[in-house]
C-alpha cells in the first residue's frame, strides 16, 4: 500500500483535499479530465471560462469549502454584470462537470455539486421561408457564386456549418444507380492554433440522402471545379 501510494503521488494522482483550492484543482481538472478527451474546440471553451469567470470569484476557496450557495453567488454576479443566461449556464456546465468529477474521486461532498443552472434564454431562430430559399439558390446560379452548391446543400441538408465545411470529394456518392448519398466523417473547427478537422459532434459520422437539386447542385459544382483544375494546368505548363 505504501509503495502504490508513492507510486500514485509520483504520478500527480494524490490530492490534498484538505488544502487544495479550487483553482489549483480546475487546473488538475483541465490537464488530466478534459484534455485529449473532448474537441480541441470544447477544451479551449472550458479553459476559458475557468480562466476569466470561475478562478478570479472563487479560485481561492478551499475545494472542500466549496457550497452551492458560492456558485449561487457567481451566477448572480455574472448575471447582475450584464452577462447572458446562457453564458451564466455554459459557467454552471463547466463548474458542474468538474464538482462532478470532484465528487467521484471522493474530493468533495455530493451536495456541493448540487445548484441549478440559470434557466438560458432560448434565442428565436428565423429560418428563410421556401420563396426566400428558393430566391437565393436561383441568384447564386444567375450570378455563378460559386458557393452556390454550398447553399444548396446546406438548405436541402440541414448541415451544421463545420460539417458542412468539412466534406470532402471521398465523402459523396452520387452514382446514378443509386440514391445520392453524402457520409458525414468530420467537422471544420476554429481553435486558437487555427483551423482543425475533428470528429462530428456526435462523436461518429452518419449517412444522409441527397435530394435531386441537392446532388445536381454538387455535380456542376465539381465540373465547374475541373475545369478550373483543367484551365490552371494548361496555363501552369504554358
């Protein structure tokens, strides 16, 4: 037993749960909870949030200290500040998770973990009407934008923006025995070293239908793509 503990404090596993604030503990928390185990996007929103909301009102409270009455009091100060609902609530999911994991490793107890969540302003989402969709489609072919196929895919698809932004040549089947299918395997993120493909939200891709105007629009597309390949090779070997 002793050689497995000094074995676990040699690792960093042992904490002092006496002494320990919940600064020093959200950075453990950060490096060996989140890191490498959720998108680079979604660690960096962690970070983040630990760094410029929850450390500077609360990082010098002892970790068993900790009550739900201190993220009671954050979320009031941050909402009293002018911040948003649902910016208070992606605080309380971010505290929540690693009080959470606090618990299961026997750091803090139960109740500390146990605070509802501001309830999040639900934003009123207003979608283009048919004639406005088919409005745009139309102007994009009239004046060859040439992200006209990117519309059209993403209005007969329902995409998220870094799926779409993510899909690939490999990614399509549009042969014409078959339905036209696309195979979403990845998403386009922006983190702060740039941009980096990563796994769907989901965690594992999926296969949508392709409608008719949906596959016509890709095929011209990639025609339009060929024969721009084709006009650049003639002029790069002239």
């Amino acid at each position: 037993m002793l050689r497995e503990a000094r074995a676990g404090a040699d690792a960093g596993l042992v904490f002092d749960a006496g002494t320990l604030t919940l600064a020093n503990y959200l950075d453990r928390w950060l490096a060996d909870s989140v890191k490498d185990t959720v998108r680079q996007r979604t660690y960096e929103r962690y970070e983040s949030i630990v760094r410029v909301h929850i450390k500077p009102a609360l990082g010098r409270v002892k970790l068993k200290a900790l009550t739900p009455a201190h993220a009671r009091a954050l979320y009031r100060q941050k909402l009293d500040s002018g911040l948003s609902p649902r910016s208070v609530n992606y605080i309380h999911v971010t505290l929540h998770k690693a009080l959470y994991q606090a618990v299961s490793d026997g750091l803090v107890q139960r109740n500390a973990a146990q605070v509802k969540a501001p309830r999040p302003e639900k934003p009123e989402i207003k979608p283009l009407s048919p004639d406005q969709a088919r409005k745009l489609i139309k102007i994009a072919h009239e004046i060859e934008d040439r992200y006209a196929a990117l519309y059209a895919v993403a209005l007969h698809t329902g995409l998220r923006e870094g799926e779409l932004l993510g899909l690939q040549w490999d990614d399509l089947d549009l042969g014409d025995a078959t339905t036209p299918t696309l195979q979403v395997r990845r998403t386009l993120s922006e983190t702060r070293t740039g941009h980096k493909f990563e796994l769907p939200k989901s965690g594992k891709g999926r296969s949508i239908k392709l409608s008719r105007k949906a596959a016509e629009a890709i095929r011209s597309h990639r025609a339009r793509q060929a024969e721009e390949e084709a006009t650049a090779g003639l002029s790069l070997a002239g």
